[in-house]
C-alpha cells in the first residue's frame, strides 16, 4: 500500500475522557491534515451522536456479512457488540497521504500494528480509579449495569498498556491535549517522511 500519511491509534479504557480528547485536538488541528477514521458497530446510536459521523451504524447481520467479504482492516467484539474499520476508507486515505486517527481498543490496535508496523499507538489513562467512577458517572449516557460492567471491564483494558507506543494520564484536559500534540507533530517530522514530503526541495537542495 502506498504511504505518505501516518497511522495513530488512541485506545484508552471506558471514560477516561478519551472522546472529548480526539474532538478537541481534531479541531484545533485542521492544519495537519489529520483525519479521524470513521467505524463502523453493531451498537445502539446514543442521543448526540450522528449516523456517518460518530460511526456508521449497522446491523449484526450486515456486520457479519461484511467481515466474510473482508470489507474490515481489522475488527473487534466490545462489550457485547461488534466494531470494526474499513479497509476501503483507510486505503482511500492513505493513498491521498492524509495522516489517519484510529480511535479504537486494544484488539483492533494490535492487529492495525501487525499490519502496519510503523502505526504509532497511544493509551490514556486516568490519573485514579476514583475519577474514572466519577467521569462514568457523570456522562450519564448509559444505564448503572453497564458502568459497572465498564469499570469491570478497565482492568482487561488496563493490561494492555505496554503494547502501546506512547502512554498519556489524563488528569489535566490542556496537558493531555498538549501531549499529543507532541507526539503527532514528532512523527510528522521523521525523516522518513519529511523525504516523500519534501521530495521536491530535497532534490533541488542536493543539485550541485
Ligand atoms: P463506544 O461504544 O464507547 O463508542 O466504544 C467502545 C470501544 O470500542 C472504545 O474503546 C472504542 O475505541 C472501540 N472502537 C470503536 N471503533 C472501533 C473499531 O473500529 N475497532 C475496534 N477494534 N474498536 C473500536
């Protein structure tokens, strides 16, 4: 596949504020290039959210459907329902050399990693246990069974976090934001990149 842009996956375990992260820095990037990859899920639409913006909302039976016609890069069951990227979005993005925000959880970033090694992934954390009680609680847009179930879930989550690239504590909003910041705009600037980028000027510079 041909590639110019970069790969970042953001995983982090339920609210630890991870969507709000990914929709502020999106907006104050736009300069980058960046952007945010769209699933699509078996799970039910919530209030605010939009179908073909949030996730592309389907049923169980055409999610199956897609996975035997390897429609997906990678997909993953998540409390009960099914997510997954499509391979064909991703190539399309890739192709125009657009940078690609994965927001996805820790299955689908090992498989994203298998296949492209040089992705660079990111975990949230909260800075306390408590906090992350009170942030489920507070987004208040799921039923207490499912919170609990949640914050069961964290400690399956929480493991994982050696497998990833880079590892940021959302305690403080502007700190985090600032966080990855840091790590985009380093990627951005590898050599490796900057060649295909530049790759005009570079010539040029090297003529004698
Ligand atoms: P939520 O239902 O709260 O939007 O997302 C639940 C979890 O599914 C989150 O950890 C989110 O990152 C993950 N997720 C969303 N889209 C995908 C996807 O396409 N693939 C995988 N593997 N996980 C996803």
């Amino acid at each position: 596949m041909i590639n110019q842009g970069n790969i970042f996956i953001i995983s982090a375990p339920s609210g630890v504020g991870k969507s709000s992260l990914i929709k502020y820095f999106l907006k104050k990037e736009k300069k980058i290039n960046i952007t945010k990859s769209i699933s699509y899920t078996t799970r039910k639409i919530r209030s605010k959210e939009k179908n073909k913006l949030d996730y592309y909302f389907i049923s169980k039976q055409k999610f199956k459907c897609m996975i035997k016609k390897n429609k997906f890069l990678e997909y993953a069951k998540v409390f009960n329902n099914y997510y997954g990227t499509s391979l064909k979005k991703i190539k399309k993005i890739l192709i125009k050399g657009k940078d690609i925000l994965l927001d996805i959880d820790w299955q689908g970033s090992k498989q994203i990693k298998k296949i492209f090694p040089f992705s660079k992934s990111i975990f949230l954390l909260p800075p306390s246990k408590k906090e992350l009680l009170n942030r489920l609680y507070y987004r208040n847009q799921d039923k207490r069974s499912v919170i609990l179930k949640r914050m069961k879930n964290f400690f399956n989550d929480m493991i994982h976090y050696l497998e990833y690239d880079y590892l940021i504590i959302n305690d403080n909003f502007k700190n985090s934001i600032s966080d990855l910041q840091s790590i985009v705009y380093s990627e951005k600037l590898l050599t490796q990149y900057q060649n295909i980028r530049y790759k005009k000027l570079i010539n040029n510079l090297l003529k004698k």
